[in-house]
C-alpha cells in the first residue's frame, strides 16, 4: 500500500462538473493499493499518514501531525501509484489490486481514519477525477508499508 501524501493549504475533488470532496488545510492522501496490501498494512499506513510529522510548529519546524495542526484528509483512490515502471516507456499494472479489493480497501483506509477521528473528505473510487490543490511548502512525501 502506497500514500502519496501531499500538504496542502486547500484541495478539491470535482467529478462531472460536481465538487465531490474539499478540505482547506490538511493533507491531500492518493492511495495506492496492491495486490497483497491486507487489514495489517492499511491500519499501519493509515497510522504513518496520520501521525506522520509534517506541519510547522511554533518554533517553525515540521513536529506537527495533521491532527495537531488542526488539519483534514481528502483521500482519492491513485491505482497508478502501483505502477512498476522501471523497464520500458510503458508503465505496468501488474502489482496493482484488483478494482473490487482495491475499492473495499480504500473504503476501509476512509473508515479507520475517521475511526480515529479525523476529518476525512474523499474522491470517488474509479471516477474520472478532477483535483485541485495548492500544495503548501510544497511538502510531498511518498509513504509505503
């Protein structure tokens, strides 16, 4: 499982002409999901992203959480994270779950984060999707368990 996560001032999902999903400060999520990704890994990346320190504290030094800094997930589903692309000009999909467990796996990322208490706003899973941000620093990190 892989979360490519973005800090950002504001982001928005926007799915046939309609604002599906929105957060103003916080952390833009695309999550990937492969084939062998299970309840184990999801939790323990759902935990990274959510503790993962990356929001300046008052001495200006990333010790804040998303939490902390009083921030939201906006999580969209990114099925070409999973990508190998280390031969040829043509990325390959074969790592990548299945659309029906990666679907089932992306619904329970959403749902333990909120479990956990934070605001989480989404994409729509297999939509053709619009996003918007204004990543803030930027500060982009890839996280994978």
């Amino acid at each position: 499982m892989i979360a490519l996560i973005q800090r950002v001032s504001h982001a928005s999902v926007v799915v046939e002409g309609e604002t599906v999903g929105a957060i103003d400060k916080g952390l833009l999520v695309l999550l990937g999901v492969e084939k062998d990704d299970d309840g184990d890994k999801l939790k323990r990346l759902a935990d990274k992203v959510m503790k993962y320190r990356v929001f300046a504290d008052a001495d200006d030094k990333m010790n804040l959480n998303v939490a902390q800094a009083g921030g939201s997930l906006l999580v969209v589903s990114q099925f070409t994270l999973a990508a190998d692309t280390k031969k040829g000009l043509r990325p390959s999909f074969s790592s990548a779950a299945h659309p029906t467990d990666a679907e089932k796996q992306y619904e329970a990322f959403v749902a333990y984060c909120r479990s956990q208490g934070m605001t989480v706003a989404t994409g729509q899973f297999g939509a053709d999707m619009k996003v918007s941000l204004l990543n803030d620093g930027p500060v982009t990190f890839s996280l994978q368990v």
